[in-house]
C-alpha cells in the first residue's frame, strides 16, 4: 500500500481496484462519467467528453460496472469507513435511472443521500424543471459483520449543521468537463476525519480535486485515472496545492457551532421537546394545574 500512496495510478478503475490490498483506505470521494451519452443530441451533452473514456455505454453494463467498483472500494476501505459517492439522476427516452438502481445492490450501507445544489440549470429544453441538483451519496462500510452497526459514529455538531443540501456552483476554470468544486471533498473529508489523518481514494480523480482537499488537510491519497491528460493537469495542481488553501479556508470555516447539543444540555438551555428546559417547563404546569385544583 505505501508505494501507492501520494501518488495518481493510470489505468481503469475497477482492475487498478483490484490491485489494492483489503482495509487500507479510510474513506473516499468520487464522481465517475455518468453515461450521458456522447452520441445524444443537446448542445450540452456534445461538449461533455472525457479524455481516454466513453460516456456512452450499454447502460446495464455500466450499471454492473459501477456495482462491481463500488464493491472493490467496499474492500479496500477500513471497516468504520465512508465513501461518497457523486452522481446524477438521467433519463432515457423518458424513463427515470437513479442512482439508487445500482447503489442498492451494492455491499455498502447507504447512509445519507445529499442534494447538491449545483446553482445552476443543467439542461434547457422545458422537458421538465430544469434539473440544477445532483446528488452525493454518503456510503458506510458496518464496523461489524453481516451488516450490523449501520448507524457508525456521530458527527460533531460543527460538520452536521451543515445540513443535507450542499450549495456551491462547480468548478469552471478547469480542463475536465465535469468536475466538482474543491469545497465538495474539502466538506466530506473534513467532516469525516476531523482532526485525524488517514488515507483518501479517488478512483475516477479526473483533475485531482478530491486529492488536492486531502493533501491540504494533511491527507495521504491515492488517485485512479485512466487519461494521461488529466493526470499531467493533477500532478502540476498537486505540486502546487498551496495555491488553492484560500479556498479551503472558505469551506472550514464554515465549520463551526457556537454551542454543541452536550453544552446546551449541561447548561440546562433548550435541546429539543425532550430537553431538560422542556421538562422543568412541564413540570411547573403540572404544579400550575395542582395549585389549581386545590384552590378550589
């Protein structure tokens, strides 16, 4: 494992997978080629093409892929480890695929699905709404066998509040023709490791965005990318990280509560309709009523 680490390995991502040993990884970022489809008509699609790859396949043997992926990166990540997972609603020729087609027969545990509010329409034509969302599904790999343990540990107070719609346009001055926005890895790394230090995987890296937000949290990573164009374009982003720090300061601080839910317990302050405030507010209408009743 550690003549991989730091390091973008060409090649595709289901065989490089299979490389890897078991339980090296700590969790991961990534966002493969949809299959759009090169061949659709729309001005947008034309211009989504990826360097060294076709978006254009058998859409059950992409499905299948993305399933045999997903489940080679279920073994490479430690037990305890997340994975998300980027990826978008289509439709062809009217008929609605969702991720969720593919993703429920995967090994992994589907802990969050989480809309990404990308601010901006990704089609034209009055078909439907226009479609400005994509979605990021949070994998979890059970610390346990047989599946048990599929709550896994709870985010501090400062990563939740962050909610469950991510808002932030993707990235623009970039060669690739899909690629997310720095903040997307930085928000999902961060949120998970915190303050420890591990191990990332992109396996469809593209421009290296999720492998720049894991080195400039002090990350180790490992990159799959199957263009040599893209690799030279992340190597040179990489060896130049710093460059995109003030980004990332952006997105951490954002992270931050004034006051966790165990603070306003301790306090007394209110923490729901549970809360310690709440009970002593019932409590004194029970003595309200009591007082009542015998008064009279």
């Amino acid at each position: 494992m550690k003549s991989n680490l730091n390091k973008i390995i060409k090649g595709d991502a289901l065989e490089v997978l299979k490389t890897l040993p078991d339980g090296g990884v700590d969790m991961g970022v990534s966002s493969p080629p949809y299959n759009k489809g090169e061949n659709k008509k729309g001005w947008l699609v034309t211009r989504v093409k990826y360097s060294g790859a076709t978006d254009k396949l058998a859409e059950d043997w992409y499905q299948e892929n993305q399933i045999r992926v997903l489940d080679e990166l279920f073994r490479v990540i430690k037990p305890g480890g997340s994975f998300f997972y980027n990826h978008k609603i289509r439709w062809e020729r009217g008929e609605l695929l969702h991720p969720m087609d593919w993703l429920r027969k995967t090994r992994w545990a589907i802990r969050q699905e989480i809309i990404w509010d990308r601010m901006i329409a990704a089609n034209i034509r009055g078909w439907r709404f226009w479609q400005v969302e994509e979605r990021i599904y949070w994998l979890y790999k059970p610390r346990e066998a047989q599946g048990k343990d599929l709550i896994g540990e709870e985010l501090k107070s400062k990563h939740a509040l962050l909610t469950s719609i991510w808002r932030f346009p993707p990235e623009r001055k970039n060669p690739h023709p899909a690629p997310f926005p720095l903040a997307l890895p930085l928000r999902a790394i961060y949120s998970i490791m915190d303050d420890k230090r591990g191990t990332i995987i992109d396996p469809y890296c593209g421009s290296g965005t999720t492998l720049v937000a894991a080195k400039i949290l002090g990350n180790n990573f490992i990159g799959i990318e199957i263009s040599e164009d893209y690799i030279k374009f992340a190597d040179a982003r990489l060896e130049n990280y710093r460059n995109e720090q003030r980004y990332a300061e952006e997105e951490l601080a954002r992270h931050i509560v004034e006051k966790t839910f165990k603070e306003r317990k301790q306090r007394g302050e209110f923490t729901g309709k549970y809360g310690k405030q709440n009970n002593k507010r019932t409590q004194d209408q029970k003595i309200l009523k009591l007082f009542d009743l015998t008064s009279k």
